[in-house]
C-alpha cells in the first residue's frame, strides 16, 4: 500500500500513509480514554508483544459504542472494520477451503 500511495502521489503519498499508520496506531487508545502514562505503557506493551491490540481494538470498539456517536466514534468504526475485515474474510475462506 506504501508503494502504491508514493508512486500515485509521490512525497504526499509517503505523509498520507504513515499519518494513517498513526492514526491506526493511537485511534483505541483515543477511544478508551485512560492517563497517559497509562497510554504510554499500553504502547509499549503493544510494540513488546503484538497480539495485545486485539484487546485493545475489543475494548475501544466497546467504549466507542458506550459513547457519545460523534466523528471520532464514526472514524473507529471505519478504522475497524478496514483493520478486521481481511482477517475475518480469510477466516472464513479457510473454514470452507477444501484441505488436500
């Protein structure tokens, strides 16, 4: 995806992509509300050991839903569902895919 946005847009393409990157990267611990060095900790945790920001992608989607609906509610849902979707669709391809 890094490629296709530099060679369409050039150096924005490079901005646009890794500001989305970010904004992916922090958009639950917008939505899950704790301190920051609360925030601070969870990144750290989530760089040691990857697997953790399914839980946490769980529990802002919870907070999210809990909340106010505003645009930052709207961006997660989004966010989420472009995040989750090929995970999900290869999970079910792979239930019905004939083993050899």
């Amino acid at each position: 995806m890094k490629e296709k946005l530099q060679s369409l847009l050039g150096g924005f393409g490079m901005v646009l992509y890794y500001g989305l990157m970010l904004l992916i990267a922090i958009l639950p611990l917008v939505m899950i509300d704790v301190p920051f060095w609360a925030d601070a900790i969870i990144l750290i945790a989530v760089n040691v050991f990857p697997p953790l920001s399914l839980p946490l992608w769980i529990w802002g989607l919870v907070k999210a839903i809990q909340g106010p609906q505003d645009a930052w509610a709207i961006i997660y849902y989004v966010a989420a569902v472009v995040v989750f979707l090929p995970t999900f669709i290869s999970i079910i391809v792979g239930f019905f895919k004939k083993k050899d």
